[in-house]
C-alpha cells in the first residue's frame, strides 16, 4: 500500500509501466504447475484487489471487468463523502472502511495518467487527506506524468517511490524497458536506490495500443555499432601500415628442400667473390658466412668491413634458403646463410691470398670443406 510516482518522456515507458501493474494484477494467466513438480513449486503469492481505477488513453476495459474508466469528479466526490465523515462525524477506521465498500473504493489499485492535471492546486484538503490515509482504506497509487515539477510539491512529499522510464533511444536492449528508482521526488543522483527492466509485452501493449510496435530505436547500440567498425577499420589500417614497412623474408628449411643429404651432393669452388657455389639438383644456391660485431660485419679471409643494415636490405632482396647464428665469447655473431641469388656480389668483395671462406671453421659443413680438399689434391 504506497504511493507511485512514474517519470517519463512520451515512448519512454511510463504508461507501459501502469499497463504492466493493470495487466499483472487483473488480466495476467498463471499457468499453475502439474504432475509431479506440483508439490514442489509454490506459487507466487500476489495481494488481489477487488478493483482498478484507470484513465490511460485508448485502454481495453473489456479485458476485465474489475478495471473502470478513471473519473475524477465522481471520484474526487466519493472522497469528499468519506473525509466528511472522517473530520466531522469522528467515524472510526471501521466505519470508514465499510463507507469505502460502498463507494468501491476499498481495496482498490488507482492508475492515473497525467496526473499533473488533476494535483495542479495548492492545496486541495480531500486530495491530500486521501494520500495521507489511502493506507487505511488498502490502495495501492500509481500516478504517472511527464513533469513531475508540475506536480504540486504538497502531493508529493508523501509518496514512498519515485521512477524514471529512460528514453528508448537511451536502451541497450529495446525489448526491455529500463526504469531507474528514486527515494526523492527531486530525483537527484545521490537518490538513486535501484535500476530494474521490464520486458516488452505484445499482449500487455495491445492492452493501450491497437496492435502498433511500441519500441523505439536504441541509439546507444547504435553508436556502439558505428564504434566497433571504426575500431576494426582501425586495426586493419594499421596492419596494413607496418606490412607496408616492414619487408617480408621467406625462409625455408633447406632440409625440406631440395638438398636432402649434403655429404652426398656435388661442390663446384668458385673463387670468385668468395662464395662457395653448390649445384643441387640442376638449381644453384649460394653459400655465405658473414661475422658481424654490434653493426660492423665482415666475411672470412677479407679485410673489408660493411654495415649490418646494409647486409639486412641485401638480404632482404633475395629468399634465405637456409639460415644459422652462432656466438662465441668475443661477441662475434657468426651467420651462415644458404641464399638463392648472389645478392653480395655487388659489394665487390677483396679477399686475402689464403683463399675464400673456409668452410671447415663450421661443423656444418665439415664434410664439404673434406670432398673440396680431396678434390684440389687431385688436381
């Protein structure tokens, strides 16, 4: 038995919200349990009111016969009756409760639209004598409006819940009705106690409308839309910008390539450049040893020194068939690259009287550096 007060802009909810009471309390089918759960589930225990009072527009009052068309001045009259008796006849609670039977307002539920148009006096003595002891007489008050600043603050301070209906547009979900619970009527922040949703009804929203789709667009996911297409618009630009600057260098295992036993495969010397030039399988590759400390890199046997970055972008410019690193205690990185394209010979390399690389320095290719030295000796 308390006051309601219900907030909204038009489509926000808050007529719905006086449908949802109207429907769940008169019209609603509770579909009890069977079989064996029955003795298991309670039902849920609801007070039930001998009638409705209600003046929202276009509502079906032939889905019940105990919801009435709201008249205010037959209303307003009926009060008058009751508070006279009240303040002039001293009538207990008791006579006073069989005088509201008469009128049928005893146990009754009052849905009121706009009710800032029927609160707009000061001070009206039967109205506010009616919010002081409606208790009394088992009402249940729900008054709704689009200003509640146009409510006189005198019909106000006795009401126990105050409720905003959010805008549609203002929703997540549309097919839920968000309602935000204020223990103030000046529905200040710090006043909030709780938000709760109502679902959207087809039957409760044919009850006022006939038949029309009463949910609104929701801007909020919307705009949440818009925002993860521009953050996925985003990542793939980005993506796209460090491709663009960051040259690609496929590798391949040149144990999955064509050289399949290298202690088995034939090795042509070419003293040219200081490459080791191995024909497998019909295709040439090119054998490199490069030593590099910090950014100053240089081959074996040659006293000519170059800069990492420009061993990288010459490397880059071919496919690295094969490719080893190894460290030793003088911080010297030792790379040994397997390349398809003599990619070094534009650097024009000189290189001692001792000869070229020596491959024999890498365990790697110890048998190569042994079929090569055979091979001289017989010459």
């Amino acid at each position: 038995m308390a006051i309601h007060y219900i907030v909204g802009n038009p489509g926000s909810g808050k007529s719905y919200y006086g449908v949802y009471i109207l429907w769940d309390k008169f019209i609603k089918q509770t579909k009890e349990p069977k079989g064996f759960l029955k003795q298991f589930i309670k039902p849920k225990v609801t007070k039930i009111y001998d009638i409705a009072y209600t003046n929202i527009n276009e509502f079906k009052f032939d889905k019940s016969d105990k919801i009435i068309p709201f008249d205010f001045e037959n209303i307003l009259s009926s009060l008058t009756i009751l508070f006279n008796r009240y303040k002039f006849e001293k009538a207990t609670d008791e006579e006073l409760i069989k005088t509201a039977k008469q009128l049928n307002l005893l146990n009754a539920i009052f849905v009121i639209d706009e009710i800032h148009n029927f609160f707009n006096e000061k001070e009206n003595e039967v109205l506010i004598w009616w919010l002081t002891y409606h208790r009394h007489l088992y009402q249940e008050l729900y008054f709704i409006t689009q200003d509640l600043s146009l409510v006189n603050n005198e019909y106000k301070r006795i009401a126990e819940f105050f409720y905003r209906a959010v805008d549609s547009s203002k929703r997540f979900f549309s097919k839920k009705f968000r309602y935000i619970q204020y223990s103030n009527y000046k529905l200040y922040q710090k006043d909030i106690i709780k938000t709760f949703h109502i679902d959207f009804n087809q039957e409760i929203f044919n009850l006022y409308h006939s038949g029309q789709n009463g949910l609104g667009t929701s801007f909020v996911k919307k705009y949440l839309f818009i925002s993860l297409i521009i953050f996925g618009f985003c990542i793939v630009a980005f993506a796209i910008f460090v491709n663009s600057i960051t040259p690609d260098t496929p590798k391949k295992d040149i144990q999955n390539s064509n050289i399949q036993n290298t202690t088995e495969l034939p090795i042509t010397k070419n003293n040219t450049f200081g490459q080791i030039s191995k024909k497998i399988n019909t295709s040439e590759i090119f054998y490199y040893e490069i030593n590099c400390i910090n950014l100053t890199c240089s081959f074996p046997n040659s006293n000519d020194k170059f800069d990492k970055r420009a061993i990288k972008f010459l490397l880059n410019q071919t496919e690295i068939l094969y490719e080893t690193k190894k460290y030793n205690i003088s911080n010297v990185e030792t790379s040994i690259y397997f390349l398809k394209d003599d990619v070094f010979k534009i650097l024009n390399i000189k290189f001692n009287d001792k000869g070229n690389t020596d491959e024999k320095c890498n365990s790697l290719f110890s048998s190569f550096g042994s079929n090569n030295t055979s091979r001289s000796n017989q010459k």
